[in-house]
C-alpha cells in the first residue's frame, strides 16, 4: 500500500511521530490526541476514535486540529475532513449550551420529522445546522439515529426521545432558555 506524505509546517518539531504545532505545545488537549494515537499505534483505522477524543477535548473540531491529526495519523486532510463532515456527531464549530438534533432519516421524515425541524427552526430563529445568537441552542438534522421504531427521534442534549410532537420539542427548548 503506498504511503501517503503530508507536509509539516516549517517550525513544527517532530515528537512521538506527530508534528506538533506551536498551538499545540503545552495544550493538554493535544496531549489527550497524542495518547489516542500512540495507544493505536498511529493507525488510520483509529481515526473516529482519535475525532472522538479530539471533539470531546475542545467542544467541536476546528482545522488546527484537524490537520494536527491528519499529520499524525499520516492521513490526507481531506480524509480526515471527510470523516467529520460525514458523521453528524462531529462538529466543525462550537455548539450551544444545549444541543437539539432531529433525525431526518426516512421512517422519521415520514412520521413528523420535517415538521418537528420547521417548528424549532420558527422558534429558535435559525436553520438547521446553526446556533442560536445567544449561543444557547444548537439545531442540528441527522441522517438517521437508528431509532425507526420511536419515529420521530429528537436527541436533546445527548438524550433520545421518541415519537416528538413539534409542540413538544418547542416546549423542551423553551425550558432550556427559562433555566
């Protein structure tokens, strides 16, 4: 399999097989990155794993770190971009204080999903893939949650729930913005 070459920044100081940026040196959160990648031996197929941890260490995943993994995974930026893009878990900017994610996979669109988005999205005053101004809310559509059985499926704040009535996502968000 032929190997594939990324270059690193013309300051960057190789250490424990990644390049570190400058940004990177001191910052904890890489550190987590690193352990990631170390404990999988700097292995392609570790890269949801090592997005995961990424994400969970800064919030969201911004191109720093994005290209911090990709020269450490020894990976094209576009595969790695690629990966973040595709799964709807992953996010390429900061979030809301809450998250609110409507599945828009076909059993859920046909139950109710897009009227469940119309309603928060008249709401909140955003589209789909936005935060609200005060940064309180997240809107986010899915593909499918894998939940066709409780159609429509709304995760609130990491919880699912099932069979959402518009009236009833509103009411939830609406709770969040009280508190």
């Amino acid at each position: 399999m032929p190997s594939t070459s990324v270059q690193s920044a013309p300051n960057a100081k190789p250490v424990q097989g990644t390049s570190k940026s400058p940004k990177a040196e001191g910052d904890r959160r890489f550190k987590k990155i690193d352990i990631t990648m170390k404990r999988n031996q700097y292995r392609s197929d570790a890269l949801i794993e090592v997005l995961h941890v990424a994400q969970e260490a800064f919030g969201y995943l911004e191109e720093d770190t994005l290209t911090y993994i990709a020269r450490g995974l020894k990976l094209p930026l576009s595969r790695v971009y690629g990966v973040a893009t595709f799964y709807h878990l992953f996010s390429l900017k900061p979030n809301g204080a809450h998250t609110c994610v409507v599945c828009m996979g076909t059993a859920c669109y046909v139950k109710g999903g897009g009227k469940v988005v119309a309603a928060l999205e008249k709401e909140l005053g955003i589209e789909v893939g936005s935060t609200t101004e005060d940064d309180q809310v997240s809107l986010m559509a899915a593909r499918c949650l894998g939940a066709c059985g409780i159609a429509p499926a709304v995760v609130f704040d990491g919880s699912i729930a099932g069979k959402v009535e518009p009236e009833a996502a509103i009411a939830k968000i609406r709770a969040w913005q009280s508190s």
